[in-house]
C-alpha cells in the first residue's frame, strides 16, 4: 500500500493506493479514524471486494477537515490514472465546498492541479504499464 498524505486548505487527504492486494484492516483503521458510521464501512467493504478492480472511493468528513480516498487494484495503468483523478474530483469538491470555493472557478480548477501534483510521482508509476511489470512497491 503507498500511501501519501497531505495538507490542502487546512484538511488532512490521505490517499491510500492499493497495489497489488487490498489492505482492508488498514483502510477501515483509518475510516474509523475519520469517524466513518458504520454505513460508510459496510459500503465500503462492497467496494473492497477482492474480485473487484478498477474501483476507488473517498470519504470525507467536514467536522473533522479529513479526506480518505482509496484507490483499489487497477486492470491498466491507465485506469490507475482514470480512478485516481476521480477521486481527486470528490476530494476537491469536498475541501471547496468547506472552502467556499466555485467548482466551476478557476481557483477549483488550481486546487484539483494542486492534489494532482502531490500525487503525480505515484501517478507516474502505476499509470506506466512498463514500470508497473517492472515491480511496484508494495
């Protein structure tokens, strides 16, 4: 599991890349953490099944200005890079709206750029079908 965590507006995002294996007590840890209701935890679960690829979530909580988004075991680099930006989405969409910032504004626009950037040398990597059969971090 990578798992880079940030600061954007005052909010913790972590971001948690599954790579080759789901690391649901870890995921649930955190959920837990970030107050997630036990509704949350068992959508959650669905989401994590380990036949399923190409998935992700995000969970926020705005009392606390946390962030979590999971981002499952891909089929293609590609998808690493599709699933992860989406997330991106929820997770800027959440810190906006706390922020009151227009999503249909420039300053919008900056804040997903900025998270991307943050996550790009990750992106880099899993989004790389050459690098991604050469051995990913576990």
């Amino acid at each position: 599991m990578i798992h880079p965590a940030l600061r954007v507006y005052g909010w913790t995002v972590d971001f948690l890349f599954a790579v080759k294996q789901n690391d649901e007590e870890g995921v649930l840890g955190c959920l837990y953490d970030y107050g997630a209701t036990k509704r949350v935890i068992e959508d959650v679960l669905d989401i994590m099944d380990p036949a399923l690829v190409d998935c992700g979530f995000t969970f926020s909580n705005s009392d606390r200005r946390v962030c979590l988004s999971w981002i499952g075991p891909q089929s293609a680099g590609a998808q690493y890079i599709n699933t992860t930006v989406h997330e991106i989405v929820h997770v800027a969409m959440a810190v906006a709206r706390e922020a009151g910032i227009n999503p249909l504004s420039e300053t919008f626009a900056y804040l997903v750029g900025d998270i991307t950037q943050e996550v790009s040398d990750i992106l880099c990597e899993l989004g790389c079908d050459h690098c991604r059969e050469g051995g990913l971090r576990d």
